[in-house]
C-alpha cells in the first residue's frame, strides 16, 4: 500500500499527462463554403479518452473528503472509457478495480480494462443493461466493505472536472490565438463534459451556446427515455443522467450514427486523425450549428476518444451514405494546433497540494 509521500508523488504524475491537451483547428469546405471548427484532442489523454480527466478528479476528491482511502475497491459502470480510465488510474494509485460493463460494447474496451489488472463482469439486456449494472455496484458496495463508487453519472465531481481543466483550457487557448467562442457542442454520455465546460464557458461569455448531442437513433435526451438502438458508443446510455441538466443546455442536436462512422472514417483518411465514432458526430453537430449561426461562427467540441477502442466496430466497415447525411457534404482541408497553455501547466504544482490530506 503506497505511502502518502508516494501517493502524492502518483497523482503528481498522473496529472502530467492528463489534460492540457492540443486543440485543433480543422479547415474544411462545406458545401462549397471555407469553413473551420475547433476540436480538442482528448484522445491524446493518457488512456486515449477524456474521461480520463473525471477519473483522476473524482478520485483526487474523493480522497480529499475521506471517502476513499489506500487499498480501497473501486468499483464503476462504463460503456467503455471510464472503465478504461479508472482501471488504469486506479492501478496506479494501488487500488483493486473492478467495472461492470454492458455485455455489447466492444471486445476490446473489455480488454483493455482488463490489461491494465482490472475485472470486468459483463451484464447482459437481461440483466437489465445499464441500470441494472449500476443496481449491481450498489449491491457490492452493501456486502463487501472498503468499496468505493465513483458513480460517475451523478458524481458533480464529474462535472466539476471539465469546468476546472477542459472549459477553462478552451477558453484561453482560443484566447491566445484572439478568438473567442460562440458555441460549444457536445455527445452526452453522463453529461459532465457538457455541464462543466458550459458552466466554465458561460462564466466567460453569458451568450455563448452549449447544446447537447446524441443519436438520432435513439433520442433517449428529447423523450426522456430510451427508445430504439445505435452504434455511438459512450452516449446516450439508456438514462438521462442525474448531473445533466438540460434547463442549462441549448437545444438537443440529434446526429446519425451511420453519418458519425462516415465522418470519423474522413476524419482518418483525409488528414489522419484516428478518432472513435462519438467524434464524428462531435464533428458534424459542430458543422451543423455553426452553418445555423453562420460560417464565421467559432464553434468548438471534443474529440473523446481514439479509434483503436473500435476495431471490432462498425468503424472499420463499409457504410453506407444514405439521404441527408452532412458527411458527404465536407470536405477536410487541413489542421492547424493551437498548442497546450502555459497557464494550465504553471497551475499543476499548487493543484497537487491537496490531492491528499
């Protein structure tokens, strides 16, 4: 069990390499018309997703507040990256990890987890999919002591997290290059990458637009319910989560999932940005809202992930361009970085100090 001299000196590390990521400007034409949008590259986080970001913040709190202690059980639901995030943080840390998991997301997200020493336990439709994966994490937290749940669809550290690292880091990146954003756009998973940069954002610029995304396929945040299937893994998971609040949000942007695999495959072939599905759609809510506020308009989202989470996927298949797709209306130029902030880094030092008691 590491010491707290040890433990310190881990989270100092892991922090490094997690967050203060590159954001992208990706110039592009639609529909004829020179366009850019700006992405931030949260593939580039040590695990590949941006969930790394909520992983290490609620862990930092929740050791802070005392309610997670060394050689304590981490126990989660994931679809995929937040199982990823904390099995490898949480193994870092000298935690046991393990992650409940719908028994659909794919083979290698559950090996993934499970390379970093984690145990995965699949629940099945039956089983009753995403609650009732999290029905089973709160019977294991009642029969076995030193379990700690992150419950990262109601934690408001999960939220938190983005308004302290990702929304601020938007904001002074584009501000180094003179920019400032008119809307942010974001796929909804448990809602904490939304809430929190909006919350950030919106301290900056009351005016500024934050809409959600999620599947056309299954509009589980326009119906409050879930209804039909799609193939984005890492949003619309069955509920709205209890920290989104959409009284908070502008409207709901619905994107096709067949549409999101077309893009992100675009995204890779024409200027080599291996991303996952959900940035794909990412991409193209951006596009959308920026062609309703007009071409100059700065739009920003986040890619979320890497495309090595969906091998065995419909990503590395043939897919179909229907009727109404936008993907085929853009055409991807070129990318420009807007490098990492100074100010982000400088911050670090003072941050860690209370990572532990």
């Amino acid at each position: 069990m590491p010491s707290e001299t040890e433990l310190l000196s881990r989270f100092a590390a892991l922090a490094r390499v997690i967050g203060n990521t590159p954001m992208l400007a990706i110039d592009f034409f639609f529909r004829s018309r020179p366009r850019t949008v700006y992405a931030k590259c949260e593939h580039l986080n040590l695990t590949g997703s941006i969930k790394d970001r909520m992983a290490l913040h609620i862990l930092r709190t929740a050791y802070v507040s005392g309610r997670l202690t060394p050689g304590d059980k981490i126990v989660e639901v994931t679809s995929g990256n937040t199982g990823i995030s904390f099995a490898a943080i949480g193994t870092a840390l000298g935690h046991p990890v393990t992650i409940f998991m719908p028994d659909w997301m794919s083979t290698e997200r559950k090996q993934l987890i499970q390379s970093y020493g984690a145990r995965v336990v699949s629940v099945s439709r039956e089983e009753g999919g995403f609650i009732g994966a999290i029905r089973k994490t709160e019977e294991m937290a009642s029969d076995e002591s030193n379990v700690f749940l992150p419950r990262q669809f109601s934690n408001c550290a999960n939220v938190e997290a983005h308004e302290l690292t990702t929304g601020r880091e938007i904001w002074l990146q584009l501000g180094n290059s003179d920019l400032v954003p008119d809307a942010f756009v974001a796929g909804v998973g448990t809602g904490g990458t939304v809430m929190g940069v909006g919350r950030f954002l919106r301290t900056a610029r009351k005016d500024i637009r934050i809409h959600p995304v999620e599947p056309a396929e299954s509009p589980t945040l326009s119906t409050g319910c879930k209804i039909g299937h799609h193939r984005i893994q890492g949003i619309s998971d069955e509920f709205i989560p209890p920290i989104l609040d959409l009284c908070q949000l502008d409207s709901v942007i619905s994107i096709s999932d067949g549409d999101s695999i077309v893009m992100a495959k675009t995204l890779a072939r024409e200027i080599g940005l291996g991303v996952g599905i959900s940035s794909g759609c990412n991409f193209l809510a951006a596009t959308q809202i920026q062609n309703d506020l007009g071409g100059d308009a700065i739009v920003v989202t986040v890619f979320p992930d890497d495309n090595k989470k969906y091998l065995t996927t419909d990503l590395l298949r043939d897919e179909p361009v229907r009727d109404g797709f936008l993907s085929p209306q853009i055409k991807l130029t070129a990318i420009r970085v807007l490098p990492r902030v100074c100010q982000m880094c400088d911050a670090l030092p003072t941050a860690l100090r209370s990572y532990v008691s």
